[in-house]
C-alpha cells in the first residue's frame, strides 16, 4: 500500500485509497490517544505507510520558541535510527526553515525535485551527509494545526529510486493526514494533562489520608500519654524517671514533689547531686549504675534521703528501660516512703526487747518467790509443828488448835504460791504444738488421785483414742486442774462418777471433764475462771482460785476456749477446745 | 556408823534445824557436818581452808541447798564431779525451787536425786525418812578412792 503513488493508477483510484487509509488512521489514532507517546509513533508510521519514505513529527515547544523532534519513522528501522541520530533535533522559530514557513502559513511545503546541494546551505554536516548519501528527492512539510493553532510540522521525505514524485494527492492526503493527527495529538495532550491532575488530585487526596491518619496516630499517643501521665502522677509512691547516660531527671509524679518537697520543674534535667549530700547522692547514683549494668531489678529495702521535710526512709526498686536492642536507655523508680512504718517497726521491736526484759525480770521474780517465801512459812509450820510435838502437853485450851491453825494457814499459802507460780509459768512458757494422747494423759492423773486417796469409790469413764494438738505439759496442767476438781468436788460422795470425753461444739472439737459432785449456780458461771474466784467456801472445798484461771490462760493461748455448765449438787462439765494454729499469745 | 558423815550445806538457820530435827525424827544416827556457803561446803570437801588437815574421806552423802552465799549450789556440785576424788559421791539437792531449769542444771550436772523442801514439815520428815533410808542403808556406795 505505500505505493500509493504508482503511475498506472487513475487519480481517482489513488483518492479512493487515500481515504480508505485516511479512515484506518484516524481509527487507529483514536485509538492511541490514551497513550501520548505511541500516538506519536502512530502518527509517524501512518503518515510513513500512507505517503511515505521518512516520516518525522516535530513538535511545538511550549514556549513555542523552537520545534522539537518528536519521533522518526522509516520501513527501514536502520534508516529511522540513522535519521534520529542525525537529523536535526530541534529547529528554531527565529530561523528560517521549511518548517517555519509552513507553520506560519499554514500551507503545505512540497518540494518534489528536491536539490540537495540547494539544501547544504540550511542545514548541518551530519544531515546533509545522510540526505544525500540516501539519495532524496522529494521533501513535503505539512503543519499540524488545530483550530489556527500551531501544534508541530509532519516532514516527509522520499528517497527511494523508483518512487514517484511527489505530487498534489500525496499533498492533500497528507494535509487531512496532519489535520487529524493535530487534533488526535492535542486530545491526547489535554487527556495527558487531565490524566495528570487526575493523578496530582488523587496523590493529594491520599497525601490529606495519610496526614489524617498520621494526625489521628499522634492523638492516639498524646492520649496514650495523658492516660500513662494520669496513671503514674496518681500513684502515691514517689516515681521518677531518669535518662540512663547522664542519671539525670526527666520525669516525676506529684508523690515524689511532696516527698521531696520539691517542684517537678526544678527536678527535670538535673542529678541527685543537685539536691542531696554527696555521699547520699553517690549511694543512690552506684544503685543505678548497678540497675542499668545488671539490666535487672534492683531493690534496696531501705534508704534515707534528706528532703525539705527532713530525713526520710524509703524502700526503693529500680528497674532498667531498655530500647529494642536491648540497651538501656532509662531507669525507672519507684520509691516508697516507709518512714512512718519502720518507726513502728522500731517501736514494736523496743516494745518487744521491754516485754522480753520484763518477762526475764518476772522470771527471777518468780524464782525469788518460789525459794524465799517458802522458806519462812516451812520455818512457819516446822516449828510449830515442833511446838506441838515437844511442849504440846504443856498447851492449855485452844493451843494446840491455834497451832494446827497456823501450821494449815501456812500450808495454804504454800499452795497459793505454788499456784500464782504455775499460773505464771503458762503464761511465759515457750509453747509447742504436737499430738497429745489426751485419753492416756487423763488415766495417769487419775491414777496419781487415786493413790492420794486409795479408798474412795469413784467410777472413771475415760474413752480410747482422744487426741489433741497442743503442748503436752501445758494440757497436763489443764487436765490436773480439771480432774483435780473433779476428784475434789466429789469427794462428800459415797460413790462417785468422774468421765472424760470429746463431743462437737460449733464445728470444733470440744473436750470435757464430766463430774456428778457439788456443782455450782449458773448464775456465777461467769466468776468460774477469774483468778481468786470461788465459788464454794474453804471450809466446804479447800482451794485457791487460780486453778481455772490457769486452765483459762492455757486454753487462750492454744487459740481455744473454756467454759462450764452446772447445777447444784448435779455436777459439772467443763468443756474446751484447742484450736489447730496458735493465734496470738496473750 | 559414827564415821558416815552427812555433809548439810545449808545456809538459812531455821532450815539447817528443822532438817536435823527430820534426820533426828527419822533416826539417822549419823553425824552432820554443816556447811553455811558453797566456799565452805568445798573446802570441807577438798580438806582446804579452814578445814585443812581433816582426815581424809569423803563423807557418805550430800545434802545441798542451791541458793547459798559466795559460790552457789550448782557450782559446788559441778565442782565435785569435776574432781577425781569426789566424782561419785552421792549428793542430793534439798532445794525450795521447782523451777525447770533448776531442777535440769542439777540432774546435767549430776546431782544423784533432787528433792524440793514440803512446806508441811510432817511431809519433810517423811521425804529426809526415805532419803536416809535409801542413801544410808539401801544403796551400796562406791569405795573411798
């Protein structure tokens, strides 16, 4: 088809092919408008097909100062190439030119016997080389104009032996070739700088996402930080922040300014030696450095800091911060002030050494009793007992009663001793816990009662098996004192019935001494355990009124409780229970 | 039986005669040397002081009191079981005290029986009755070294 201009063919013929390629390339440009550069190549190559040989479309530039190259086009791509690289790039307005000319015209400018020696003149070493050495022999420039507007030049040159001249066909096909073209190229200009503004407008908007995003990102942390911020101002335990190179401050709550004494402002940005005596600055500054080297925890129970409130204790925890490499980068912490407390502390502990130190007094108190009051009152009963065995003859009247008086009077107050002593013991004695075989404990003190007094008839009910967690010598005692009522408070019966046994109080396990003797009144029940209470006068049942009182301490300090039911003249029950752990001493 | 000496080391009067009125009321013949401090009690012992150049020979028993002047109970007895000559002679604590520690320090230092004083001097007279009855007769004693 690029023989277009055989001369065999009728003009008519050559139009009807004209406009039938005409159509295809305007199609076929529609087509590329969409995609600028290969529109320009279209271009060239219809332009080439369709009048042919060389085919290249320069440019406007849009300082409209120069036209530029935009694309070469030949069958021959190595003449395309060749025509690319030597062919002027860019030609001047302000010179004259073929181009020009058609350009400001508006006109086609054909040259069908084009003189190559005429064009030497006009054009550069390189060009006119290639010009002659193909051999060319017709040039046409045809403007590419839209609306009066100059859009670029389309130049065609034809260099093949054999092809026509060119002649009025080739011009008129070629300026509807160029007008269509013009349009197409600007179209696609505009589509290009629309597609552009497209693109900026949708760049923009998703620039305005991210920035939105981002600003959403930082109120996100400022938040974080409030949050952070409120939760660590309001801790009451002082919290600092220090940056790990230089220890000094870069953060504190509102416990570490009152603890201090001392504004936040002031603190920020400066050590521990601004603010405390040096060898109290140097201890906490090594704790750091500890802290940060050990990457650990480091707690120190208790240390003093002077602050505008005076000389403070805290118990203090420091914790390294570390960045993702794992070097620390802050020290966290955390300080509470335990000056209050550790006062306590002290006070318990003096208050604890004093109760030690009088307990130790009471116990050679205790001692001194035990030796010295008893000497005098065996002095007491020795002599008067000697009294009676060598003068009592010699008494008149109530003598010798009122010897037996003092001797007995004596022999009470031993007991009473003995009891006050005992009742102190329990108090003092260290106290432990183990199983008691509290069935065998009772059967050996009744046993011992019943020696004392072999011929009384009292039937004694001790189960198997009762057992208890306590002290053993301390629930001996408390046994003795039960069974020891028991026995005595039965002794004006012919036959008696003394039981021993466990039952179920409020879910815990409750002893008991069972007695069928003299019993008491309900209504004194409370006095049953005071020291000194009796219930019963001496001349009736002899005692001295601490034995139930011992017991009552004894049970206390085993965590339990004591108490007694009873009825005149139907006996009594003295119940207790042992608690598993010691509660409190008394 | 006149040579088996007991030896009383007791330093409050009033004991040292209600307690050679129980040995009497138990009738224990024996003679009794009296002791008022355990400084006396040892120089006695040891033959020293002011019963140096006593005749050789331990008594036959001890009674001894723990509270005493100058050095006291447990002190001579820990001294007595130290010595050679001494070691195996019976002693027995006649004390007032009860307490625990009294009674665990004399059995540890090696006190042969250890009996609190009755108040009731009719229950005394039985205890120094057995005592006597025991140390004195029932028991054989180790020969002098």
């Amino acid at each position: 088809m690029t023989d277009g201009g055989g001369a065999s063919r009728t003009e008519a013929s050559r139009r009807q092919v004209g406009m039938h390629l005409l159509g295809e390339a305007v199609h076929e440009f529609a087509e590329a408008t969409h995609d600028y550069p290969r529109l320009l190549e279209v271009v060239a190559r219809r332009v080439s097909e369709t009048i042919g040989d060389v085919c290249s479309v320069m440019l406007l530039s849009d300082d409209k100062e120069r036209l530029e190259a935009a694309t070469f086009y030949d069958r021959d791509p190595e003449v395309a190439r060749q025509y690319a690289f030597a062919a002027a790039r860019s030609i001047s307005m302000h010179e004259p030119s073929v181009a020009r000319e058609s350009l400001r015209s508006g006109q086609p400018v054909c040259v069908p016997k084009f003189d190559i020696q005429q064009f030497r003149e006009r054009t550069t070493p390189e060009s006119y080389e290639l010009h002659r050495r193909l051999g060319v022999h017709g040039i046409l420039v045809v403007p590419l104009r839209v609306r009066q507007e100059p859009v670029g030049t389309i130049s065609i040159v034809r260099y093949r032996p054999g092809h026509a001249p060119l002649d009025e066909i080739d011009v008129e096909i070629a300026t509807s070739l160029a007008s269509h073209a013009a349009l197409a190229i600007t179209n696609s200009r505009l589509l290009q700088r629309a597609q552009g503004e497209a693109d900026r407008r949708v760049k923009a908007e998703a620039a305005l996402v991210e920035s939105e995003r981002l600003r959403r990102a930082e109120q996100d942390v400022v938040r974080a930080n409030r949050f952070l911020d409120a939760i660590i101002e309001n801790i009451p335990d002082m919290v600092f922040v220090k940056e790990a190179s230089g220890l000094t401050f870069t953060r504190f709550n509102r416990a570490g300014e009152e603890l201090l004494g001392l504004k936040r402002e002031g603190l920020i940005g400066k050590s521990d030696y601004d603010f405390f005596p040096r060898s109290e600055a140097e201890f906490f500054i090594k704790k750091d450095r500890e802290t940060l080297a050990g990457k650990m925890l480091v707690d120190i129970p208790e240390e003093p800091i002077q602050t505008a409130r005076g000389k403070r204790w805290l118990h203090t925890k420091k914790v390294p911060i570390l960045d993702g490499e794992g070097t620390p980068i802050y020290l966290l912490g955390i300080s509470q002030d335990i000056t209050e407390r550790r006062a306590a502390q002290r006070e318990l502990l003096e208050a604890k050494e004093a109760v030690e130190a009088a307990n130790l007094e009471l116990e050679a108190f205790s001692y001194s009793v035990a030796h010295d009051l008893r000497s005098p009152l065996r002095a007491i009963d020795g002599f008067s007992q000697a009294l009676l065995e060598d003068y009592g003859p010699k008494l008149e009247g109530d003598g010798r009663d009122y010897l037996q008086r003092v001797r007995a009077s004596a022999q009470h107050m031993a007991e009473l001793i003995d009891d006050l002593l005992t009742l102190s013991r329990v108090t003092r004695a260290e106290m432990r816990r183990e199983r008691v075989d509290v069935s065998d404990l009772a059967r050996t003190i009744m046993a011992r009662l019943q020696t004392v007094a072999p011929e009384r008839r009292v039937e004694v009910v001790i189960p198997d098996g009762l057992a208890g967690s306590g002290d053993p010598g301390l629930l001996g005692v408390v046994l003795e004192n039960l069974l020891g009522n028991a026995w005595k408070f039965t002794s004006k019966r012919k036959e008696a019935r003394i039981e021993v046994g466990a039952t179920h109080q409020d879910g815990a396990k409750a002893f008991f001494v069972r007695d069928d003797g003299a019993g008491f009144d309900m209504a004194y029940a409370s006095r049953l355990f005071g020291v000194f209470q009796r219930l019963h006068h001496v001349n009736e049942f002899e005692g001295t009124g601490i034995g139930l009182a011992t017991v009552q301490r004894i049970v206390k300090r085993h965590g339990g409780r004591v108490w007694a039911t009873g009825e005149i003249d139907r006996g009594a029950t003295f119940y207790f229970t042992l608690a598993e752990e010691v509660t409190a001493h008394e | 039986m006149s040579e088996r000496t007991i030896l009383l080391v007791e330093d409050n009067p009033n004991d040292e005669a209600l307690t050679l009125r129980a040995l009497k009321k138990s009738n224990i013949l024996n003679p009794v040397v009296v002791a008022r401090d355990g400084a006396e009690a040892l120089d006695y012992l040891f033959s020293r002081g002011a019963h140096q150049g006593r005749k050789a020979g331990n008594p036959e028993l001890v009674l001894l009191d723990l509270k005493l002047p100058k050095v006291d109970g447990l002190e001579v007895l820990r001294q007595l079981r130290t010595d050679e000559r001494t070691k195996l002679l019976p002693v027995v604590v006649l004390t007032s005290s009860v307490e625990e520690q009294d009674v665990m320090r004399g059995y540890a230092l090696g006190a042969n029986s250890y009996v609190r004083k009755p108040v009731d001097f009719n229950q005394f007279v039985d205890a120094v009755k057995q005592l006597g009855l025991y140390w004195l007769v029932l028991n054989q004693r180790p020969p002098n070294p």
